[in-house]
C-alpha cells in the first residue's frame, strides 16, 4: 500500500496531510513524501531518513529512504508495523541536519489468515471494518482540530494585526502633540538664594519671606493679609541665552501647601485670574499650569488671600511636566566666584533695570518692594507717585528689603535723593543742581559703597548719609 504526503521544510502549515494508516503486521508498506520549501518544490538534498516516536515512548529513527527529485520513498520497515502505535511526529531528515514538518502514522491491528481466506472473512470482516472504521474517525477528528486550529490561529493573528493597527493609529495620533522639554529655565527656582532674580509684588499687602521645611529645604513663604501679593522675576533675562520665545508652549510646576487662595503661578499673559487653580492644603502637592507665551515672559506666583508655602519651581518647555531639576545657571561652581558680579545693575541693552513709565504701581511700592541690591532707575514724569513733575534717572541701594538710599537726576538738571528706612519710603528731597552736584553725589554714593561692607543699613545711616548730602545745599522738593 502507498500512502502520500506533502511536507514542509519550513514547517509553516502549508500542507494538512491525513494520517498514514498502517496494519500491523504487513510489510509491502510504502509511503512517499513530496518535499517543499514555503510552497515551493525543494530537491537540494542527497539522503533522507525516517525518525518518529511510538506512542509507547519507543523510537524508530535514521531509517534510510530514496529520493527522486523532490519526492523521498520510504518502503516501511517491519519495525514500524510490529505493533499497533500511533506516531505523531513522523518525520524525514534530509542531509543529516534538515527536518520537515512532522505527520502522523497510525497502525492498526492486522489479520493473520492461516486458512481459507473465505472461511475467516465472515467472522473477522465486521470487527476489522469497526476497527478501521474508528481509526478513520480519530483520524478524521484530528485534521478537523488541525483546520480549526490552523482558522483560530489565523484568526487570531488577524486580530492581532487589527489592535497593532489601532495602537500605531492612537500613537501617530499623539505625534506632535506631546513635547517634553526637561531643562529648568527658571534661576533660583528652589529659593537656595533667598530672593535673587526675584522681586516682591504688592509688598505692602503681606510679607515675603524665604524659610526651611521640615526636611531643611529652602521654601518661599508668601502671607497675604490685604490682598494680591506674591513675587515674580526680576526681569525677563532670567531665562538667559534660552528665553521663551513668542508662541512656544511652556509648562510651570512646584510643591505647594498652605491656605491661600492662589490666583497666579505662571508666566504672566494677562490679568489675574488666568488660571483656576487648585487650592493648596496643608500637605505638600504638586501644581502645574501651562500655556502658551504671549507678550509677557515675566514667572509669577500670586495669592490674594491666607499663607503659601512654595518649594521646587520648575519652568520648561512644552507640555509635559517632569520632575524638579535645577536650572543651568544654578548648577555652576561657585566655590571660586568671589570675585563674580553677582546681579546687574542695568538690563542688557544698557537701559534701567527699573522703568516705571504706568499706573500699576507707584513708586514707592515699587522702591519698598526691591531686594538686596544696588539698581538703576528711571521714573516718567506723569507716573502715579513722582511728585517732581519731571522724569528723573538714577540709582537706588537696598542694604535689604526694609532699608536703603535713592538718588537721581532729573529731565530739567535738578539732583534728588530719598531713604527708606524700616519699611518707610521717604519723601525726595532735592540735593543740587547738576553744576554742583557732582561733590555730593560722589559723598552719597562713597556712604553706600561703605555700608555694603556691613550689608546693614539702619535709620542712623539713612540719616547721616542724608545729612552729607543736604551739605551741598539741599532744599525739599516743591
């Protein structure tokens, strides 16, 4: 009997080949295989052997075969048919090192007639049918569940290609609409400098202070006791070589907690409110706001009401926030800076670092509000608070944020100079024209330079310095 199959070296289902059925005991059994690779007729191979398990556990292998072309004929050993077995993965090494897919083999009970074959058919032929009727069954049944293996498997794939489909859809969705920036822009954003690159807003409705957390980390506390204060940065430049540019996307972040009621954390694009925010408590959270650049590139942190504690303030790019780093700027070395100018007393174009040319404040509250430091100013004659009816250029010295001297000169030629002293902005009291003002101006500025040696300045030295001023012919301002 020649039974025939179709393998596959490549062992990727192509063929779904029907059992080989055997009977036990016969020994004129031949089965020929045709040999592919993915489809295709293969003939590059000299040897092949038969190798398969019996259901036993016993191994038949290296059975030696001949082959034509793409076609190997094996005539069954009587080993194979000894026994009634079933072997599943039947299979052909081709070259000593090539496998095909494996097939199955089924031998099922022989008959020995010793007699009249008429005499033993009767007898024998019902229950050799129901024998091989039942093998053809099993036989059946397996290459149904090899179909409906092989469907589920394809359909299966298929699914899977329909949801990599989708993800690849959802993913290119999102291109273009996430973009992480990761680098702090902002100077000082952990307040490890007390208040440098920033200044107080609405300083006379509520303290600034900076403090230590529970951990000894820096924070910034803001108490509002009569409305809008807070504090923003000292000039745009804070962003250095990398400044925000109009129209890009930005994203502003830190650890709040606290009662207050906030009304800005970000960079300012308007009027406030511009965000609702959500509320601090009394533990640490993280907030976050975003938006997009407008005119303004100035970072404000605002409350109207109660107390803020603010700690690890991050300002970055795009519109995925991530976790607090410091900013470039902070990140340098300075064990060796000494010697560095530590702040600017003009912006970059060499114009004032104070302009106060509107409304919004006057100038007083804006000259209360300054830090440490020493300032160029300049104040347009028609600002809310300038009483000298003149635009006046100059420089103010804040010994800290309570204390300090302001002198300059006006449009018309006439020399100016006020104090603050505890938290008190006095009044500008002229000093000389422009002809002799030049002896004094050279006293006061020597009385600022001396007292930043001590970083203090107390009503006494206010009162000095003013009184070495009013030497060269002071008289008030009318």
């Amino acid at each position: 009997m020649i039974s025939e199959v179709k393998l596959d070296i490549n062992k990727a289902g192509q063929f779904i080949n029907r059992p080989v059925t055997l009977r036990s005991g016969d020994t004129d059994n031949t089965i020929k295989a045709t040999i592919y690779q993915n489809g295709t007729p293969y003939s590059n191979f000299k040897t092949a052997t038969f190798s398969g398990n019996r259901s036993d556990g016993t191994a038949i292998a290296n059975d030696p075969a001949t082959i034509s072309g793409n076609v190997i004929t094996y005539n069954v050993a009587p080993a194979v048919t000894s026994k009634n077995t079933k072997i599943r993965n039947a299979y052909f090494l081709l070259n000593g090192n090539i496998s095909t897919e494996s097939f199955e083999v089924v031998v099922i009970p022989g008959t020995i007639i010793d007699g009249d074959l008429k005499s033993y058919v009767p007898g024998v032929s019902d229950d050799l049918i129901s024998q091989f009727e039942n093998v053809t069954k099993q036989s059946d049944a397996y290459l149904q569940e090899l179909k409906s293996n092989v469907k589920t498997g394809t359909n299966s794939i298929n699914g899977l290609n329909s949801k990599l489909a989708g993800i690849t859809s959802s993913v290119n969705a999102l291109q273009g609409k996430v973009n992480i920036g990761g680098v702090n822009l902002l100077a000082n954003g952990d307040f490890s400098n007390s208040l440098m690159n920033w200044n107080i807003y609405n300083a006379e409705n509520g303290t600034v202070a900076v403090e230590n957390d529970e951990a000894g980390n820096k924070m910034l506390h803001i108490h509002s006791s009569n409305g809008p204060t807070g504090i923003f940065t000292s000039s745009p430049s804070y962003y250095g070589s990398n400044s925000l540019k109009s129209g890009e996307s930005w994203i502003a972040s830190g650890l709040v907690k606290g009662d207050a009621t906030i009304i800005r954390f970000g960079i300012e694009t308007g009027k406030y409110p511009e965000n609702p925010y959500k509320n601090p408590t009394d533990s640490w959270s993280k907030i976050v706001s975003k938006n997009i650049r407008a005119a303004s590139n100035r970072f404000c942190i605002y409350i109207s009401s109660g107390d803020l504690y603010v700690k690890f303030v991050k300002v970055e790019r795009g519109n995925i926030e991530t976790d607090w780093t410091p900013a470039l700027k902070d990140e340098v070395n300075t064990s060796d800076t000494a010697d560095w100018q530590k702040s600017k007393i003009t912006k970059d174009d060499g114009s004032s670092s104070i302009s106060l040319s509107d409304n919004s404040t006057t100038v007083d509250v804006t000259f209360k509000s300054l830090i440490s430091g020493l300032k160029t100013f300049y104040i347009q004659g028609d600002k809310a608070g300038n009483t000298l009816g003149d635009s006046i250029r100059g420089q103010i010295y804040k010994s800290d944020v309570n204390n300090g001297y302001a002198f300059g000169v006006t449009n018309g030629g006439k020399m100016y100079f006020k104090y603050i002293t505890s938290g008190v902005v006095g009044s500008w009291q002229q000093v000389a024209t422009v002809a002799s003002a030049a002896p004094v101006a050279a006293m006061a500025y020597t009385a600022m330079v001396q007292d930043d040696t001590n970083k203090t300045l107390q009503a006494q030295n206010s009162q000095i310095a003013y009184s070495l001023m009013t030497q060269g012919g002071a008289t008030d301002a009318k």
